[in-house]
C-alpha cells in the first residue's frame, strides 16, 4: 500500500478479533501502530486550525437565529432552520465525495467554504421570512463540502493505525471552534446587531480558505473539471460497504437535530440568558473525549466505543426529557456533549475502516448523506412536536437505544 510521503506507514501486527475485515481488502480492520508513525505533522495541523475556523463560521449563528427567524415573522418556521441546511448538505454529498474522489480534496474543500462566505454576507441583504429559509438552503452546500474534503485528506496523510486518534483530534478542533463561535456570535448581537454576527462568520470563512491555499493536493491520479463529473450515478451516492455506519449514524444522531431546533427554546423556558451556555458546555464536554475516545478505538475496535456512546446519548436525551431546572439542563448539556465526543471520532474512523479504500470520498459521502437524513429529520420532527418538547426528547432516546441494539445484532 502506497502512502503520502507525509507519514510512513509500518503495519506490523493485527490486534483483538481479525474477523472483521473490510469487504473490499479482506483485511482486518484495527492494526496496531510503531512509535515513529507521524501524525501531528504541519499539512494536518494546518487543516486542524481551518477546519476550528470552518466549524467557528456557521456554528456561530445557530443560538440566535430562531429569535431571529421569528423577528422576520417566521416563527412557526424554526424547524426549518436546521431541516433546510442539512437537506442541502445531504444532497450535495454525492458531489463532493465523487469530486473529492476525481479533481481532488482541495477543490472540494474550497466550494465549502466559499459557500460560507457567500451566504453569510448575503443574510444581512434578505432580511426577510423567503429569502433568510432560501439562504439557510443554500449555506447547506457548505457542510456538505467542506467536511468531506477535509476528512478524505485526513485519511490520505495519517497512518491507518491511527485513523481513530485522527479523527479524534480534527474532531476536538472542530469542537473548538464550535465551542467558542456561538459566545462570540451572541456577544455581537447584543453589543452591536445581529449583521455583525453575519459578518465575522463570512470572516472566519476566509480565514479558513486561506490557510488552505498552504495544503498540497494528497489525491494522486486528478482529473481535470468537466461537466459530466456532475452527473452521479447510483454507485457514487451510496457505499453499501459503509452501510452498517450509515445505519448507526441516523439512529444516533437524530437527537443532533432535535437538540439544535429545541434547546434554545428550552434554554429561554428556564431562564437561561445566554443561549450559547448549551452549545458551550456540550462543546467543551465533547472536546474532553474526543481524543481518548480516537486512541481507544484505534486499540480496541470501533463497535465497543459506538455502543458506550449510543447508551450515553440516550440518557442524555432524558435528562433533557427531565430537564426542569437551569442545572439539569447543564447536566444534560455535559453527558450529551460526553456521548458526542466519543462517537464522532469512531463513526468517522469506521466509515474509512469499512469502505474501498480506494474510493475514500464515496464512504465518508455515504455516512454524511445519513448523517444530514439524521440531523434534518430530527430538526423537521422537533419543529412539528415543539409544543411537547419531552415527548420529542424520548424519541430521540429510543433512537440512540435502536443504534446500539444494531450494533449488538452486527456482532462486530
């Protein structure tokens, strides 16, 4: 197996239960990894920093753009907030993961943030119900970019043997910048107006494309743009290699949906000044796992970490059920976040496991198409039932259950 001349790859011994193989290779999925296998080197660093910035970008709206939807008039539209964006996102996975497989990762990742550029300077220009929703569709290309670009080229310069501490750490940048956008972005709405929000978030959109401009392409056999790259076929939407965390994907992160279109809500019901308090708590209690929940994976396999997180997703979900007081909602926030930071970093490190190592971007396409089905379908279902927030919150604890009972049955 050839590698990037980034990182030298050893692969020396196979380590736990070598039945589970990648379809594709017919070789077992976890390797054991030397001392000297680089990891933290400056291509990924570099794309650590852009990816905190990306994330820092449109995380930093989410808290207040249901009082603002609601200020234009569209009140009985928040579900839509959330719900639009991802559907677009969904859509746009196909393209990226058959153009990060074809002209490169770069390009890819350079239409996400230039999407985020875009739309963030425009929301100040339609500032009314038809033209903020038609804005929140479109903002949608940006994850559905970005992300994928950006973890195809992490899986082409780290060692297999470290996929999972990889993930782990892009995963605690990502969370950094989610962690700290949403403080800055109230802080400006309440200090200056809410077009100043809009206006660092096209900031740190830049800041994060031209750290990009410092990369090297990783993809080596590139084609050059044309139309017909457009044209997806079934074999470019969907991996069935990937299939098993697709399915785990949905069932676990419909409550990402449900908590990003209830939780401000429910943060003004018990008084909470800041809305950002959730998604700051949630942040830095993921931050605190993610890395350790990566090496973990690497070590002892990706199911028994996606289970332990499943579990603790659901009881997160009815704490927040629960939730009648400003400490059970920070509780709540903390075990959410905990679960979070476990799954996110062995979902992703799965999804490279189990899918053609040759078509990298195909996989990871195919887990984020599932992971915006989850998040959309969870935010149009909260919308829907808002008026019984605990009803909605046990849904989505059912959900998580349903993903570890998948995995129990998958015996993997």
């Amino acid at each position: 197996m050839q590698r990037d001349h980034y990182s030298t790859f050893k692969c020396y011994c196979w380590v736990l239960d070598c039945s589970e193989k990648n379809a594709a290779t017919e070789q077992p999925l976890y390797m054991n990894f030397t001392p000297d296998e680089a990891l933290y080197t400056r291509p990924f660093l570099l794309l650590c920093l852009s990816h905190a910035l990306f994330a820092g970008s449109f995380n930093m709206m989410i808290p207040e753009l249901p009082a603002y939807l609601t200020s234009l008039g569209g009140g009985e539209h928040k579900g839509l907030i959330i719900a639009l964006f991802t559907l677009t996102a969904g859509f746009s996975r196909p393209f990226s993961g058959k153009l990060a497989d074809t002209i490169g990762r770069l390009p890819v990742m350079y239409i996400g943030t230039f999407a985020c550029v875009v739309c963030s300077l425009l929301y100040p220009q339609l500032a009314f119900v038809s033209g903020f929703l038609a804005l929140r569709f479109f903002h949608g290309f940006s994850t559905g970019f970005k992300p994928t670009g950006t973890s195809a080229y992490v899986a082409d310069i780290v060692p297999d043997g470290r996929r999972g501490e990889a993930m782990g750490t892009l995963g605690i940048c990502l969370s950094l910048g989610a962690s700290a956008s949403p403080i800055l972005g109230s802080w400006l709405v309440k200090s200056y107006d809410i077009n100043a929000m809009f206006y660092a978030s096209a900031v740190l959109a830049v800041l994060s494309m031209l750290i990009l401009t410092n990369l090297t392409e990783t993809l080596r056999e590139k084609q050059a743009f044309h139309l017909s790259l457009l044209k997806v076929g079934r074999n470019d939407v969907f991996d069935p290699l990937a299939l098993p965390a697709a399915v785990v994907m949905i069932c676990c992160y419909i409550s990402y949906g449900v908590i990003l279109t209830l939780v401000p809500d429910l943060s003004d019901n018990l008084g909470v000044e800041n809305r950002a308090t959730f998604f700051t708590l949630f942040t830095l209690s993921s931050v605190s796992t993610r890395f350790s929940a990566g090496k973990i994976s690497d070590r002892l396999g990706r199911v028994p970490v996606l289970k332990a997180s499943a579990i603790l997703i659901a009881i997160a979900m009815i704490a927040f059920a629960l939730a009648d007081s400003r400490p059970l909602l920070y509780l709540a926030s903390i075990l959410f976040g905990l679960g979070n930071g476990i799954f996110s970093p062995a979902i992703n490190a799965w999804t490279v496991d189990l899918g053609d190592p040759g078509r990298k971007g195909r996989a990871l396409a195919t887990m984020y198409i599932s992971l915006e089905i989850a998040i959309g379908g969870g935010a149009l279902i909260a919308g829907w039932f808002s008026g019984h927030l605990s009803r909605v919150f046990y849904f989505a604890a059912i959900a998580s259950l349903l993903g570890w009972v998948y995995l129990s049955w998958r015996k993997g």
